[in-house]
C-alpha cells in the first residue's frame, strides 16, 4: 500500500522523472489506432488504397497533421533540408545525443496504409504517452517521418552524407523532381550537407515496422526481433550464342543462348537450396535477342539478385553460381559473363537493442521470433551512424505495397509498447 501512495505522489508531482521499465505505462491504444485511422485519408483512392507519394500534396497535408500531433505529444516540429519532419523533445542531461525513433509514411502508387505509417504513428504515441506520464528520458527524443522512402531513402540517407547531387535531377515517383520535391515540402535540397551525422550524433535508432512478409502472420508471433537488413547484390548475366533459322538448324547443332540461360537460371535455384539459412535468390528479368518466334535466340541477357545478411555467404555462393554456368555456356558451345550493377550491404541491428526487444515482449508476456529483413528500410541508412534496432509486427498473409494490406489494432497496438520500453531501455543504454 505504502509503494502505491508513493508512487501516486511521484505521478502527481510536476516534477519529470525516468520511471523504471516496471513501472512504464502502456500506450492509448484508441488514441493510437483513430489516428492511424486518419492517416488514411491522406492520399485514400478509389481502390481502398493509398496514393500518398513521396512530395504529393497528400504527403504534405499529412505531414501538417503529424505536426500537429508531435505538438500534443510535446515535441517541437521543424522541417529539416531534406524534407524530413523532425519532432523533438529536449532531455534532463545536456550534451547527450538523442535517441531517435523513426519511419516513413510515403507510400507507392496504390500502396496499403500500413507500411512505414504504424512506426510512425506509434512513435508520436510513445512520445506522448511518455510526456502526459510525466516521465523525462535522459536523452533528448527525436521521432523522424523521413521523406522519400519509397523512391530511394533520400531522407534517411541525407543523414548518411550519401544523396549525390545528381540525384536531385531525378524524376521521383510523382511529377516532381527529387530537388522539387524536397523543396515543396519545405526542404533545402542545395543545403543537404547540413543533415549529414557522424557516429555520435545520434545516441541509438529504432524503427518500429510491419513485416511485409508472412512468417510471423503464419506462426502466430506477436513480434519480430529484427537481426538485421539483408545485403543485396544485382547482376546482368549475359549468354552470347548464335542467331539462326529455328527450322532449318538441327537441335544438336545450335548454340542456343536460351537454352543456357534455362539450365543456368534452374541451376541457381539448386545451389541456393544446398545449403541452410534464409539466402534467397531471384531472377526477375530476362530479355532474348533478336526476340522472334522463329530465330534460335543468339544472346539472352537476365537479372540475378541475392539476399542475406551475410555478405560472405552471397559471395560464395554467387561464385559457385558463376563457376557452375560458365561450365554450363561451355558444354553448350556458348560464351557467359557477369556484370555486378548494385550493392546494397547488410545492416546488422545492434545486438543490446535486439535484447530490449525480446525483453519489453517478455515483460508484456507478447510471443516473439528473432528474423531477418528481407526488405530494405530507413534504418539501414543510419547503420554507420548509431546503433540501429527495428521491430516487426505480422503483416496479414504477407501482403504489402497494395491495399489489402493489413495489421489488426492489437497488433499495432503491441508492437507501440514494446518500441515505449525499447527507448526507455535504450535511454538507460546508450550514454
């Protein structure tokens, strides 16, 4: 009895404090899920879907409405050179970096209303849970709605120092460019530099985030503990044969680039299938030339693109893919090359952040799993930076960027306050 007065004193006195985790509260799920509820209206269309592009006049009325929000939750808003939108409240200490929580709430043409927008939502709901409990982190907290993400992280990477200036040229994914656009929603884009950090500048970063994928909607898990962003690699693959006459060319003696390319493409999916772990591989595009009906095709060029968070295991295996098909091109009379035109390196989350996660899951007795990212996100952008950390919720039946896309309030809810005990864990953490 005399522990419950004396924490109702504390939670009465104007004075802020950090509550230990036990005693976090939890956030208004209600408040939470109406204004996700709002979000979508911005960009709404006639498929039930979003068209809330990066820079579209629906990216920034929702974007006015955010600020809005961060204000209630007590957070001052600014618009930084890249068009992010940052909402931040000072800490107890002077002089420590923030810890920042952060998403996107830009979407693809005709995308869902759940990718990106639920980090962001919850994290002004973490921020203004946290404020109306009276309880002060030592850091300073910073939520982020970077901009862009859809078209190529342009936000998140200014912080990285990595958004070249050509870049600014580009068309995005609306009718502006990626300069224009920044400019429309209050950015600088000739002033980018300013943003860029250094390790150090930011304490730690969390992005609370839907799956986009099935696992954990099929396994009945609450939560994902997010090990990290997996690597990417790309590469043209080119088989030069022989153009001839389909019907005048006996089949022993072609040499098909076709044909090549089917043995080469079916060979890929045995060897990433020889040994275990969650790599992936696909070929998505394939052109042949000269691309008649009645000419054996004389060179096939196809895509291949490798996945996983280790960056040695994409390596190996790639080279036992090559090895493999150049044996293969030989014995079928043809020549094969490679051509590398993306990298895109792993992320690998911070291990004590990933510990908070499972940890505020266990505290809210909320099932959880320990998985990869296969899709790329903001927080892969500060992976130089600070340490990062991303939390997944299920993403009914694995559907993302369309509008059937779908997570239940609970679940919303759930993932809200395990990111709330994450950063209060994270403000103990990192100092």
């Amino acid at each position: 009895m005399k522990a419950r007065f004396a924490l109702f004193c504390i939670l009465m006195s104007p004075v802020l404090f950090a509550a230990p985790d036990d005693d976090l509260p939890v956030v208004d799920a209600d408040r939470l899920n109406a204004t996700l509820d709002h979000m979508k209206s911005f960009g709404r269309n006639d498929a039930g879907g979003s068209d809330r592009v990066a820079y579209s006049e629906h990216n920034r009325a929702a974007l006015e409405y955010l600020s809005s929000l961060m204000k209630e939750a007590n957070l001052a808003p600014r618009m930084d050179v890249a068009g992010n939108l940052v909402g931040r409240r000072e800490g107890k200490i002077d002089g420590l970096a923030p810890v920042v929580i952060g998403s996107h709430i830009d979407t693809v043409p005709n995308g869902g209303h759940y990718d990106g927008i639920v980090g962001v939502m919850a994290g002004i709901e973490v921020a203004r849970t946290l404020y109306e409990s009276g309880v002060e982190l030592d850091h300073p907290l910073e939520v982020i709605v970077w901009s862009n993400e859809e078209g190529g992280k342009n936000g998140s990477r200014s912080y990285a120092g990595s958004v070249a200036e050509r870049e600014l040229d580009l068309p995005g994914l609306g009718d502006k460019t990626l300069g224009d656009g920044m400019k429309f929603l209050g950015g600088h884009p000739d002033r980018l530099h300013e943003n860029a950090k250094t390790p150090g500048d930011i304490a730690a970063y969390v992005e609370l985030h839907v799956e986009q994928g099935a696992i954990l909607d099929r396994e009945g898990i609450s939560i994902g503990v997010v090990e990290g962003i997996v690597g990417i690699r790309r590469w043209n693959i080119t088989v030069d044969g022989f153009a001839n006459h389909a019907g005048t060319t006996p089949m022993d003696q072609r040499q098909d680039a076709m044909l090549v390319a089917a043995l080469v493409i079916a060979d890929i999916r045995r060897i990433i299938l020889s040994e275990p772990g969650r790599q992936v591989a696909t070929v998505g595009r394939l052109q042949a030339f000269p691309g008649a009906p009645n000419v054996i095709p004389g060179k096939v060029v196809f895509s291949l693109e490798m996945r996983d968070l280790d960056m040695d295991k994409i390596g190996r295996l790639s080279d036992r893919i090559f090895a493999s098909a150049t044996s293969i091109a030989e014995e079928n009379d043809t020549r094969i090359s490679f051509e590398q035109f993306y990298l895109s390196p792993a992320a690998i989350t911070d291990d004590s952040i990933k510990t908070l996660v499972n940890e505020a899951a266990d505290t809210l007795e909320l099932s959880s799993m320990y998985m990869p990212s296969g899709a790329g996100h903001d927080a892969q952008s500060l992976k130089d930076i600070a340490p990062i950390g991303m939390i997944f919720v299920p993403s009914r039946d694995g559907v993302s960027h369309a509008p059937s896309e779908f997570t239940s309030e609970q679940e919303i809810t759930d993932g809200a306050n395990v990111l709330l005990r994450t950063v209060a864990g994270m403000d103990n953490l990192f100092k």
